[in-house]
C-alpha cells in the first residue's frame, strides 16, 4: 500500500504546489532563476528524492497557507485604498451645437463647455463662467466648510457641487487635472519605496543566490569530500535549510507592512503618498495641524443667542425662515435651534450676499443675517461682539435685534492626540487656522498646542509652512496634517 500512499501524496502535492513549480519554471526561463518559488520548488522535489513524500507536501501547503494571508492583506489595502478613489468622475455634461452630450471626461477638450448640476462631482478644472453655488472640497483639501464658488473663480475637479447650477470653461485635459493626479498619486503609492524596501529589494540579488551556493555545499561537501555521514542524510539537512532560509518573509514583509500601513491609512481617509513618507513620520519632530475638520468636528451649533427687544422665540424664527434656502454650515446651525416647522409660505424673498450673510423678506419685515461686514454695509448701528466663537449679527427693518454666537466643536480624541504626539518625541505642535485669534487661541490652549498662527488665508499658510521646515535639524522631519 506505499506506492498507493505515495501516488495520494504526489497528487496532492500537485494539486497544493503545482502553481509554485509551474512560476519556477516559467521564472527559470525568464532568466529569473532565485526566487522563493525556486526554493520552495528545489526543496520539495528533493524531499521526494529522498523518499520524504509527507514532508514536501506539508512544507508547500504551508507555504501556500502564507501565500494565502499575504494576499488577503493585500487585496483588504487595496480595498481601502480604492475607496480612496471616489472622487474619479464618471462623466461630463458638455455643450456642443447647443446640446447637453454626456461624455467620459477624458473626451472633453480644452476651451470646452461644461455644466455641473447640485450633487454632481466636477468632472475637470475650470473656471465659473455662469453661476453660484457651495462646493465641497473635502476630498481634495480636508476643509470641512463648503467653498463658495462665483462668477470667473477657479474651480478644481473633484469637489461636488452642493446646490447651484455651474457652467464651467474647462482649463485643463482630464489628464492633467488636479483629480488625475490625485489618482496617480493614491494608485502608485507603492512604488515610492522606502529605504528599507530598497535596501531589501538589492539584498535579495545577492542573499538567495548565496544561499542556493551553501545548500548545494552542505549537501555534497560533508559525504563526497569528508566522509562524514550518508549522502541521503546531508542532502535532507541541505534541503531543511533552503527551507529555513527562503527569503520570501524577508523580501515580502517589509514591503508588505508598508502596504498595510498604507491601506490601513486609506481606510481612515488618510492618503499616503508612498513608503518613504510613511517612514519619514519616524522621524518628525514638528507637527503642524489645520483646525477645522482636523482638530475641531467642522460642524457648528448655536452656543449662545442675545436679544435687544425682541423675543427669543420670534428672532429664531425669523432667522430660521431667512435661512432657509442656504445651505452653509453656520445657516444650517441656526435653521437646528429653531424645533417648529419652517412655512415657506412666509418667504417673500431670500439673498445670498457672497463673504456677508443674507437678506430676505419674511411676512413684511426685512431681515438681515449676516457677519459685522454686513452691518456696516447696511449701515446698521450695532454693538460688537467680543465672544469667543463666529458672530452673527441680526437685524429687522433697519434695527439691530440681537446676535447668535456658533461654535465649531473640539474633536473628542484631539487633545489625547496631542498628548500622544508629545509623549513621542514630538517638539513642537503648530496649529494653522483662517479664523480668528480669539478662537484659534481658545482651541490651541484647549488642546495644548504649542504655537498657533490666526487669520490665515490659504497662501499664508503655505508661506508659514515653509519657514517651519527651515526650522527642523537636518536629520528630522515636520509633518502638515489636513
């Protein structure tokens, strides 16, 4: 019954390995002759030779086991990483001979028409030629605050159009666009290796040929040469350490854990350019931070509300009525505090003022909403607030009424963020925000942030920016975290 047994253990050592000798082969032919599937098929063929049928099925169907928890941390990162991937646009609306003509993006050309209707993603960059609407660019910038976007601004693919109609003069090819290039960046992540993975990568050229030498010298030397042994017994210990030795953890877990760290990043919404980033963050010292979406939640609510002879109920719902058709997160704040149902019935009117608030009639009385700006503009006579927080002023036919004070809440993990940073040889935390000082100053003392930079607008935090990384030694890192 041996040779039974024997046969039993031949075909399942086919139907277990056959891949692996089957890419040696090819390999060997290739002229890629040291491989892990080289060794792994020298070894279990040799264990045939020696009659140790049991053993050289075992040694690939582990292998294969590990091959198999490889793969399967590979596609769950890739997996992550795809749903990084979102923002590809499916489609464009282009206007040609005075038609709407649904095209793939890449079939737009420079110059051309295109129109982005309330909930769709901007298929390619351009700039606004007709209408108004809020974008939401978090995908591409992490700003949790919609954008406002008017007539002849600059506007980037990628973002979703959250209420208006666009029409939009496209810039740039879809392969030059700025989602493009988000995609290339997040689909070869891979391929920026670390100085681990290069390291690894040119010692596997000399390491598995060197081994393939020893395993041959262990095998024929001691019996042949020294008389030491039997051949069969120093060809089995030969075979064992090919075995032990295959570099094939060696070569694919350093790579392997870059990978997972990369798409273990992505499933959390973290983009990671490539391994040598995700090494260089051992090596930071400085870490500088935005606020809105990354330290504080982005979303706003109504901590305090001051009336000047009105009643409570009634301010709230003419402010709640006036704010009905905006869809910015602070409009959104006021519209929560309000719990009875808004009768549309009473909006007369509403505006939108760009970069002031809005204005609406509701039933007969003018209603003004907005920012200190708004007031000067209408030149309403009203008493500043010095709160902590965004201020909203309210005005009722002419007459300043009362103010909303809206805060944006602390993440509840950021301060043990913080502490976590500190504890690991963090030197600095720097916190980079377009609000304020009151309120940048109030967040950054909550959560024990270093340094903090007020008022900011997008260029002044890239110039900024730059004088923190002259500020690093020579052998750290600083980090910016959106």
């Amino acid at each position: 019954m041996t040779w039974i047994n024997n046969i039993l253990y031949f075909v399942s050592y086919l139907i277990v390995g056959f891949d692996i000798v089957w890419k040696a082969f090819r390999n060997i032919l290739r002229g890629k002759v040291f491989d892990e599937n080289f060794l792994m098929t020298i070894a279990t063929i040799g264990a045939f030779c020696i009659g140790e049928f049991p053993e050289a099925v075992a040694v690939m169907l582990f292998f294969q086991i590990g091959e198999l928890f490889q793969s399967y941390a590979v596609f769950r990162s890739r997996e992550s990483i795809s749903s990084l991937m979102n923002i590809r646009p499916d489609f464009a609306f282009v206007k040609r001979n005075n038609n709407l003509i649904k095209v793939y993006p890449d079939e737009v050309e420079i110059g051309e028409i295109i129109v982005v209707k309330p909930g769709e993603k901007v298929p390619l960059d351009g700039t606004v030629i007709k209408g108004h609407s809020m974008l939401d660019t978090k995908t591409l910038t992490g700003e949790s605050i919609p954008k406002e976007v008017d007539l002849g601004d600059e506007i980037l693919s990628g973002c979703i159009n959250l209420n208006g109609l666009l029409t939009i003069k496209v810039t740039k090819k879809f392969g030059e666009s700025t989602v493009s290039k988000i995609l290339d960046l997040v689909e070869n992540a891979s391929t920026k290796k670390s100085k681990s993975e290069n390291f690894i990568s040119k010692f596997a050229k000399f390491y598995t040929p060197i081994v393939v030498m020893i395993a041959l010298m262990l095998a024929l030397l001691p019996p042949l040469f020294l008389g030491l042994d039997t051949f069969t017994n120093w060809l089995y210990r030969a075979l064992t350490f090919l075995v032990v030795s295959c570099p094939c953890a060696l070569v694919i877990s350093i790579p392997l854990s870059f990978f997972g760290g990369i798409g273990g990043a992505s499933k959390i919404g973290i983009l990671v350019k490539g391994s040598n980033y995700l090494e260089a963050l051992s090596h930071a010292e400085i870490v500088v931070f935005d606020k809105t979406g990354t330290l504080t939640e982005g979303t706003f609510e109504v901590t305090k509300i001051e009336t000047f002879g009105i009643d409570k109920n009634d301010l709230l719902k003419l402010v709640a009525h006036a704010e009905n058709y905006s869809t910015h997160p602070i409009s959104t704040s006021l519209k929560t505090v309000y719990h009875d149902e808004i009768n549309k019935d009473l909006i007369v009117k509403t505006e939108e003022l760009s970069g002031f608030g809005v204005e609406a009639q509701i039933g007969k009385k003018i209603v003004l909403v907005g920012n200190d700006k708004l007031m000067d503009k209408k030149h309403i006579s009203y008493t500043k607030c010095d709160e902590i927080g965004t201020i909203v002023y309210v005005a009722i036919d002419s007459k300043y009424v009362g103010y909303f004070v809206i805060t944006d809440k602390i993440k509840k993990d950021a301060k043990q963020t913080i502490q976590n940073l500190k504890a690991h040889q963090i030197k600095q935390t720097i916190m980079l925000t377009g609000d304020k000082k009151e309120v940048g100053q109030n967040v950054a003392k909550t959560l024990g942030i270093d340094t903090v930079y007020t008022n900011l607008l997008p260029t002044d935090k890239s110039e900024i920016l730059e004088k923190i990384m002259k500020q690093k030694s020579q052998k750290r890192k600083s980090n910016f975290c959106r």
